[in-house]
C-alpha cells in the first residue's frame, strides 16, 4: 500500500494482528493511521508474492476510483482530486495507461497545482523506465496545463519533448501531427502565425490518409487539428480568406465522418463568423440560422447567446433595426437564465445600442446603459470605464436628465421580457454609496468630449456657412483625415460630407450611434443658430 493509505480501516479484521505488530515494533499506531518500520517496509515487499501485491492494487485502484466517482457527482472537488491522486500510483503499477492519463487529466481540471504535480511524478517515471507513450501524454498534458496559465515558454518545451516521446514510442505520422500541431499552437499563442501557416501547410501535404504504423488517433482528427490551426493562425495574420477555406474544409470533414450535431453546431458559429469577417453577411446567415435552431432545441444557452449576437450585427448592418433588437431581448433574457452577470452587463449595453437606433434619447435606452454599468460597477467588472464612456456619449448627444431615479431606471430595464435587474443587483454587493453618481462623471466626460471635437465641429460649422477664414480648410482635412483612418467611421464621415454639401434635414441622424449623433446634431444645431442670425 502507499504510504497514505496505510489506514485501519483499509485492514478489515486486523486488529488483533497490527497488536501483535505494534508489540514487536515493526509498526507504531496514530489514531487511524499505520506507520511501518522502513525495514520492515523493505523486507515485506521482498517477501509478497505478485499475486497479493497485485490484488492490493486492484482493490485500491478500485476503491479510490469508486471514491471519485462519488466525489464528483456531490462536486467536492477538493476530494474529486484527493482520489485521482489516491488511485494514481495503483493503476501506474497495473499498467492501466488510460486510466492512469484520465486521472491525471482529472486533477489538472480541478486543481492546476497539485495535477502538474502528479503529472509530472508520472512523466519522471515514465521517462526513466523508457515508457515513451505514457510520457508523450503526460508532457502533452503538462504542456497544456502551462500554456492555460500563460507560461508559453515552460509549456513550449514541454509541447516539444511530447513531439519527441511521441516519435520514440513508435508511433505514426498522424500521432506525430497531431503531436507537432500542439507545439505550433503556443508558437501562435506568441505571435508567430506567419510561420505556424507555412508549416500548416507542411503538414497538410504529407499527412497520408492510411497509416500502417501504431496511432493513437485518427487521420481525421489529425487532419482536423492542423486544420483548426490554420483557421486560426490566418485569421491571426488577417487572412480572412483562407482562414475560411480551412474552415470550410474543416466543417466538410465533419460531416463526411458524421460528426455529432452538436459539433457541427459549432463548426457552423464558426463558419458563420469568418463569412461575416469577410463581409459576406447574406451567406452567414445560413449556417448561423442553423445552429441557433440547433442550440435552441437542445438547449444550447451559451452557444445560442453567441450565434444570436452574430445574427444581430448582421441585422444592425443590414439596416434591419427591429430584428436586431428582437434578437438582441432574446440574447438579453438568455444572459439572464445563464446568471452570468459579465454576460448580463454586455448584453444590456448591446440591447440599449440597438434600441438606441430607432428609439434615440428614450428613458428605456438610458436605463439599459445604467444596467449596464451597475452591473458591471457590483462585479468589479472590466468593463466598468467603457460602459461609463458609453453613458458619457449618451450625455453628450442627449444630455442627462436632472433627477434620476434608481428605482425608476430599475423597472424601465425590467420592460423587456426575462429582465429581473432588482433581482440581481439585490444579490450583488454595493460597492458605491451612491451608484448614481457616475452620472456627474459621465457629464464631465461629455464636456471633454465637446472640447476635443470643438476644432473639427467648428471647421464644418463654417464651412457649412459659407465662412472662408484662415485655419478652416486645414481643420476640415486634419479631421476628416482621422476619421477617414479610423475603423466604424463611415456613417459619421457620410453625415458630415452630406452637412458640408448643404443637407440640414433630421434625416442625417438617421441610424447614427450615440457619439456620431451627437456631432452631426450640435453641427446642425450649430449651423441653424449661424444662418438665423445671419452671421
């Protein structure tokens, strides 16, 4: 027995002969606990015969396995570790390899410290004794541990001695790319997507599609991976196009292996999402549309909040405001039966953008953006300036208005279907004696704003009025030039050039989000006020 099994109630009706042993010194007793004399330790594994030791570790294997079982479906999972670690020595000496990598797997799901340990203890071991199979698992899954806690360097080499132990188990060529393929991953992790691409390609040219040698996977799989790793690596350098052919070839393979709907629901996000990077919205609707069905049979919730995420900015660009919104409610009340409050945040920001579109300055656009930030405020979330920057924008294309209410904005938000605001803000701890208060940093911030934008506003005001002093033409180009390099502008820039050429109908703001509204509104407004007094 190990060391920390050493327990009497391991050693059922054995109380008379541990008292013979305790008088002879060969054990001393400690409540629960039995510990040998270490030549008594030495003599008795030289005496026990191969079949008792192995029955001692059937039954231990088999105890500690039971144990975790039990553990696990309570979700104790300091004691679901505590027995992976127990049963792992057990099944190493019986040889039961798979057993042994899903208990160490196990550990490393639950707790990163103490499964790198028992990993490594096995990768040590499997080493010295030439098991290169075991230790090509047991440095892939220490390899995967560090790369999750970002330690890309330590994890790399590690990735690299699971190649090599792989290569020296004698297994074939599609272990050894699957194998590669997890190196080429951290190496993508640290910025090298160029090169990983080449070799993707590499790869793919001489993966062969039968293999006469010992695998422990399949070609598909293999061929998956590499491909799954080109997918990323070009959509990391921003080639969009053939990050979706991998994908394509990617969602073709699964459905010639009659891959799980499950996965393929996956498969199709994922297709859904580099179509619609490519600018091909009409084609991402397809696959998408699919998936939500998919999802929302089979209850899918956060792939579902996903895909309806996708198919409402594609609804928002296509100009189809009410639908994004429906889609955006619905993405809403899921983030609510998920109580996710992160999720919850982001999802009121979305929904108060989208109704923002045909609803501009309403009360019930403000209270999803306040929702937005009280969350967010009771979570210490991240996003805790953006969404105080995005109320600035509201205050300063709307203003604020003089009393709020958080009880008010509180049952304005819970208008929408599946919203239980006060419900979740009373279950969160309040950080700020008054939560309302960032609406004076939002009015200071919209003063800001104003002031940033006043040289830019000022050139189109009198341009727009026909006045020709000095400094206007070069204001005009300083910020059309900025805007013109900037990434969503677009709307913004066509609205001014519009102004510029005459137009002062409200149509201008048609569509507009909060920051641009608000310029194109204080120009017109600006330009209204110049030609009423004639100046």
């Amino acid at each position: 027995m190990e060391e920390s099994d050493r327990l009497t109630h391991f050693l059922r009706d054995a109380d008379d002969g541990l008292a013979v042993l305790s008088e002879h010194g060969l054990i001393t007793l400690a409540g629960r606990r039995v510990h040998l004399d270490p030549g008594a330790v030495v003599a008795g594994r030289a005496m026990v015969s191969p079949e008792l030791a192995r029955s001692v570790d059937e039954e231990l294997a088999a105890h500690w396995t039971a144990s975790l079982d039990v553990a696990r479906d309570k979700g104790q999972a300091d004691l679901i570790v505590t027995a992976a670690i127990g049963a792992a020595p057990y099944l190493h000496r019986l040889g039961r390899w798979d057993d042994l990598a899903r208990m160490c797997g196990t550990a490393l799901a639950h707790d990163r410290e103490r499964g790198l340990a028992l990993s490594r203890e096995v990768l040590a071991e499997a080493v010295a004794t030439e098991n290169f199979l075991v230790a090509s698992w047991a440095a892939r899954d220490v390899s995967e541990a560090l790369r999750a806690d970002g330690r890309l360097d330590d994890a790399r080499e590690l990735a690299r001695q699971a190649s090599e132990h792989t290569e020296r188990a004698g297994l074939g060529p599609w272990s050894r790319a699957a194998a590669r393929v997890r190196e080429l991953r951290i190496r993508s992790d640290q910025g090298d997507d160029r090169a990983v691409l080449d070799e993707v390609r590499q790869l793919l040219a001489a993966l062969p599609e039968t293999s006469g040698e010992e695998e422990n996977t399949t070609y598909t799989h293999a061929r998956g991976m590499v491909l799954e790793l080109g997918m990323n690596a070009a959509a990391g350098i921003g080639d969009q196009t053939t990050s979706l052919d991998f994908t394509e070839q990617i969602l073709a393979g699964m459905l010639a292996a009659n891959a799980p709907e499950a996965d393929l629901a996956r498969a199709r996000y994922v297709l859904g999402g580099r179509l619609v990077a490519l600018g091909r919205d009409d084609e991402a609707r397809e696959p998408l549309e699919w998936c939500r069905a998919f999802c929302a049979e089979h209850g899918d919730i956060g792939l579902l909040v996903q895909v309806i995420a996708v198919l409402m900015e594609i609804e928002d660009r296509a100009g189809n405001h009410a639908r994004a919104i429906e889609l955006t409610a619905d993405a809403l009340r899921l983030a609510y039966l998920m109580g996710d409050p992160h999720l919850i945040s982001v999802r009121h920001h979305d929904f108060a953008v989208l109704l923002g579109r045909v609803e501009t300055a309403s009360p019930k656009v403000l209270a999803h953006y306040l929702a937005s930030i009280f969350v967010a405020i009771r979570t210490d979330a991240p996003n805790v300036a953006t969404e105080i920057e995005m109320l600035a924008w509201y205050a300063f294309a709307h203003g604020l208005p003089p009393r709020m209410e958080l009880s008010e904005y509180i049952a304005l938000a819970e208008q929408t279907e599946g919203v239980r605001l006060g419900e979740l803000l009373s279950a969160l701890p309040q950080r700020l004696p008054d939560e309302l208060q960032v609406a004076d940093r939002a009015m200071t911030r919209a003063g800001q704003i104003m002031q940033d934008w006043s040289p830019f506003l000022t050139a189109v005001v009198l341009r727009a009025v026909g006045d020709d002093r000095p400094g206007v033409d070069e204001n005009l180009e300083i910020g059309f030039t900025g805007l013109e390099q900037s990434a969503g502008t677009g709307p913004l820039v066509t609205a001014l050039r519009r102004v510029l050429a005459g137009e002062r109908g409200p149509e201008l703001l048609d569509g507009l989000g909060l920051l641009p509204y608000g310029l194109v509104s204080k120009a017109l407004d600006a330009i209204s006020e110049q030609e009423r007094a004639g100046s």
